[in-house]
C-alpha cells in the first residue's frame, strides 16, 4: 500500500531537517532567537508583547517549530513571554524550545542579595536555572538545554553528570554548548560516550562572513561529533546593509542597532563585503542582501541551523526567502574573497581533509571521499 505524500507546507520552513546525526529530532531549517523579544534590553532590541505575539504566530503559521532563548534575555521576559504564547496557543509539544543556563539570571532583583550560587555551570546553577526556565516557560522540559558559556571553573565530571541527571529526570531532552573552546567541548563529548552518558549535540557560536574563526576548530569538532551548529550575529548587528539602505537611516534619523558597538556606521570592510553581497543578490533574484548571507551559512556545511532575531513579520518574511536561493561554489568564493581568512596553523600546513595531505600526496596518489555536503533548495 502506498500512502500519499504529505502535502506542500505553506512556506520552506515546513520542510523539516534532522537536527543532527546525533539528534534525530526534525526541526525547521531557520529558528527564531527570541533575545529581542521583551522591554528590558534596548541595546540588542526590545519589542512590546503583542508585537512579539504577533511574531511567533507568523513563525509558527509558517511552519517553523524551533525556538531559541536564555535565562537571562530580557531580564527574563523572553522565556516568560514565550511560555505565555505556547500556554495562549496550546502548542508546546509541537515546538523545539531551547533555552540556557551559566548566566546570572536574577540580576536585577533586589530579593537576591548573592548571585554567587546562580551563576556559571556548577551542578547547583543549572537545576536552579532550569527550574526557573521551566516555570517562566509554563513547560515541564525543554527539548535543548545549552552550557551559555564555558566558565573555566566547573570541571568536565561535574558539568556531564550534573547535565546527564537532568536528562535522566525527564527536563531536558538535548544538551547544547555555546561561546565554548572546541577542545573542552571533545572533552566532555568523550566523556560523556566513555561513561554512557548524553553528548552535546549543538553548538551555538558568532559566525559571519567577516568572523569566520568558528572555521578553524569549531566546526570541524562539530562534523566529527556530529553536532548541529548554530550560527548568531550573521548580520553583524545589522551592520553588513546596502548604501542605499545607510543613507535612507541617515536621512531618517534613524540609527541602527547598536550591540555593544557604540558606532551604529558600517566601516570600510562591511561596506566593501555589503557591496559584493548586494551584487550576488541580484545574480540570485533577491533585493535583500539578508537573504543571501543566511543562504551562504546554510550551505557552507550540512547541520547549520541559523538563528534569525528580530522581532517583525516583514523580517521574518525575508529571512525566509533565503530558503530558495542557492550559491554556487563560484559565488561563495566571491563572497569570501571579500574579506580573506587565514584559517590558521595547523590547517594552513595539513590542510582540513578534504584534500589529500601534501605530505601524503607527495608520495602516493589518492582520492580523497568528499566532506557531506549540506542541502540546497530544491523544488
């Protein structure tokens, strides 16, 4: 008997992706950063509750089903208010909600006299964060609980097992890292397959195509591990924007987000790389040069998941578009050659192995099976 295919989603956010080859859990090829989502951090972006409604409603209706936050976005008000939506819209177990713990989630509350026991990845911290998340996101678990950070004081042991009996306990169903060392992340992966316990099966980290570090190291752990990988900052504040798109804020009074860089103007190499990325837009089909960045992180490698903020629905509609543009090599490579990155010792003298090593390859020849290659649209 054969069964009808399912039918068409309303956008390419309804074609889900397995997270990982250590996750198979199927999620959408964008998800939401929910960090603007509240009043208390203007710096990064702040929207009022029905707007932000408004916002996760487009996400959902449009297929999308994975949602990012933190303890400490917002003041809290992130994970609140999304708790709200899905208590609103009776959707919980439809959705991948992922928050994270290492920060000092009650900053600013004048109860709290010490932060000493609710901050960083001490066993302690991230119970009494998870506890707090799961009661401001009116949820029993959540589906990816990230390390925010590496704290350099909590040791491997103590971080696997304390993470491993949340899992163990029904709270947590993945665990992620994020603004890590790659070499402590193999650390705890190796742990934790040595002892039978769960391995992080995502990272989060700073990737765009004027910061491309994660390159080095990060990614390739993430291939060997089998981890997802997701990449925030990709717009750079929304600094990597067309002339046209500078001068009308000039005209308009209007300054861009600030971040933690005081100077909202682009510099020479942002403007140098928004002037290639605008031309590939239009070889492409896009007036929007958004669309094609999150495109080209989409498919430098298989697993990468970007993390789109903002806070509306025009926005969202952009960054969806990316989801039916395809780059050629060619194209990537012009989009590099931009702004040129030296990927550093040891690569620079083995190579990453996807070319046979020169040392090797000056005595025998060999041919050298691809990297997987990450998926382009399709029709």
């Amino acid at each position: 008997m054969a069964f009808p295919p399912a039918p068409e989603p309303a956008t390419r956010l309804g074609r889900y992706r397995r997270l990982a080859p250590s996750a198979g859990i199927y999620v959408s090829p964008l998800h939401i950063g929910a960090m603007s989502l509240g009043t208390k951090w203007p710096f990064v972006g702040s929207t009022d509750k029905v707007t932000a409604f408004e916002y996760l409603d487009a996400y959902f209706n449009a297929g999308g089903n994975f949602i990012d936050t933190a303890n400490n976005y917002q003041g809290g008000e992130s994970e609140e208010w999304v708790g709200e939506w899905m208590e609103a819209r009776g959707n919980r177990d439809q959705l991948v909600i992922a928050t994270k713990f290492s920060a000092a989630w009650e900053a600013g509350n004048p109860k709290v006299k010490s932060q000493a026991t609710l901050l960083g990845n001490s066993v302690k911290s991230m119970t009494l964060s998870l506890e707090a998340s799961l009661k401001k996101l009116k949820t029993t678990y959540v589906d990816v609980f990230y390390v925010h950070w590496w704290d350099w004081t909590t040791s491997v042991e103590e971080l696997m097992e304390g993470l491993h009996n949340l899992v163990r306990q029904g709270k947590v169903l993945y665990l992620g890292a994020s603004n890590a060392p790659a070499w402590k992340i193999a650390q705890c992966n190796q742990y934790a397959r040595d002892h039978g316990k769960p391995q992080f099966v995502i990272y989060q980290g700073e990737w765009n195509v004027l910061k491309r570090d994660v390159e080095r190291d990060i990614l390739p752990m993430c291939r060997e591990y089998g981890m997802a990988f997701t990449p925030w900052n990709m717009l750079r504040s929304g600094r990597l924007r067309t002339d046209a798109e500078e001068e009308e804020r000039e005209k308009a009074g209007v300054q861009g987000r600030r971040g933690f860089n005081p100077d909202w103007k682009r510099n020479d190499l942002e403007r140098q790389m928004a002037s290639v990325l605008e031309r590939t837009a239009a070889q492409v089909g896009t007036k929007d040069i958004r669309a094609v960045l999150i495109a080209y992180h989409l498919q430098k490698m298989p697993y990468v998941f970007p993390l789109i903020g903002g806070n509306k629905v025009a926005q969202l509609e952009a960054n969806i578009d990316a989801l039916r543009i395809s780059l050629t090599n060619e194209q990537i490579k012009e989009i590099e050659s931009a702004a040129p990155f030296d990927v550093g010792f040891p690569a620079s003298f083995i190579g990453d192995g996807s070319t046979p090593n020169m040392n090797n390859r000056s005595v025998i020849y060999i041919d050298v099976e691809p990297l997987a290659a990450a998926i382009r649209p399709s029709n």
